[in-house]
C-alpha cells in the first residue's frame, strides 16, 4: 500500500504534466497565421490590412493569456484565429451597426478627467524636461504611443493615440487623444513631434502651452488624415504650439 507522502508526490507531478500539457495545447505557430497572410489573397495588400493587424492583436492576446497560464483560454482565442483564417471572407462577418461600434471604441479610450490627476513638475528635486530631438538613445514607439500628455502647466491632456510620420511634404506629428473635455474617439489634437518635450524617464510627455490654451487648439478627425495635406491648415496649426517650453 502505497504511503500518503508517496500518492501525494505522484498527484503533484501529474499536476505538473497536465500543466505541461495544456501549456503545449496553445502553440502561436499552431495556428498558422503568418503562412495564411502570404496565400490568403484577401489579407494582401492595403485593403487586408486592418484585417491582418486584427489576427496579430488576437495571437498577442493569446500570449498574454499563456503568460499568465491561462491555458485553456488561449486555446480558445487561438481556436477562434484558425476559423477566422479558414474563413472564405472574414470582411463579411461581424457587424455593420456603426453607433454600437462607436460605443464598442469608445470603452477603448483613456477616461480622465481635465487637471485631475497632480503632476510632478513642481515636487522638490523634479528633474529638467528633455526636447524629444535631443533625447539620446532616441524614442521608440513603444515609448510613446499610449503615454501621457501634460499641459506645461501640468494638467493631464490625454494620451498618444497615434504617430505620423514625417514626409518631404510635413514634419511628423503626434496624434493625441484627449479625454474629459474633448470628445473621446473621434477627434485629435495634432502636435508637431519635435515641439513636445519629456521627461527624463520618459513617461509623461509635455505641450508647450498651458492647458487654458489647448482648448484654443481646432481638433481633427483621426479616422482619417486627408487635411494633413493642406498646407495653409498645417501651418495654422503648427503655429499653435509655437511658445515658451515648461520649465
């Protein structure tokens, strides 16, 4: 007859191997994703690709759930990438009620409220902010899609929505969603990039106006960026951010 000690020793290592087991249920490879981009023609090209960024959220969801060993639930986001990419057409499946998905992106946006949350300008021993052009290494992405924006008075702004890159024809801008007393997921502020400065951690990032002046700031629709291309509009607005930096 079999000890205690020994049945529970046997318990825990086939608790292991059932951990170990589910864990290799949900393989990212399993699913095949980036071979059915290169043969699925619809995921090709610029019209596939809001499609092709949906399918990659989901495999990050997927490993994030497997990260935290909530195995069982990766599998099921990875079962649900397979049938999306096996289907004929996924652009016809959901569905087309756009007040229900405003709704839906609403819930995305950062909920704050103006001048709500202190900042930290004004603590003893606050360190300088930093140009974003004299920052060294320079700024990733990662660094600064979702941050923090600040008023050189410190009043909370909103966040990074969005980057656009600079061209021959414009310098690059930040796309800045702002919460409490703008209008969430509609329209943006749009900052010239090389005006805002940082701080030296690089978590907050800083306007050059006081937040009384933001609010003078016209806001633009962020579902599409075809008045980037007027000139005399860019040169209002880049106008606009034109002051004295925060100290």
């Amino acid at each position: 007859m079999r000890s205690p000690q020994i049945i529970l020793c046997l318990a825990f290592i086939g608790s292991l191997g059932a951990t170990a087991a589910l864990a290799g249920e949900c393989n990212l490879a399993d699913a095949g994703l980036e071979e059915a981009i290169i043969q699925k023609p619809e995921l090709r090209g610029p019209a596939g690709r809001h499609m092709v960024r949906d399918l990659r959220h989901l495999r990050d969801s997927a490993f994030i759930l497997w990260s935290y060993g909530r195995y069982d639930d990766c599998a099921r986001v990875m079962g649900n990438i397979r049938e999306l990419v096996s289907e004929p057409s996924m652009a016809s499946m959901g569905t087309n009620d756009e007040d229900e998905a405003d709704q839906q992106f609403a819930a995305r946006e950062p909920m704050v409220q103006r001048g709500a949350t202190v900042g930290h300008r004004d603590d003893v021993g606050a360190t300088p902010l930093v140009a974003i052009t004299d920052l060294t290494p320079g700024l990733m992405a990662n660094e600064f899609i979702g941050s923090e924006v600040r008023s050189s008075d410190d009043k909370i702004i909103g966040e990074v929505r969005n980057v656009v890159f600079e061209t021959k024809d414009h310098d690059a801008y930040a796309v800045i969603a702002s919460g409490g007393f703008f209008i969430p997921g509609t329209d943006s502020i749009i900052a010239p990039i090389h005006l805002l400065r940082v701080s030296q951690e690089r978590d907050v990032f800083f306007l050059p106006m006081p937040e009384a002046d933001v609010k003078a700031i016209p806001l633009m629709p962020d579902q599409d960026y075809t008045w980037l291309s007027n000139a005399e509009w860019r040169s209002r607005n880049d106008a606009l951010f034109v002051g004295p930096w925060p100290k």
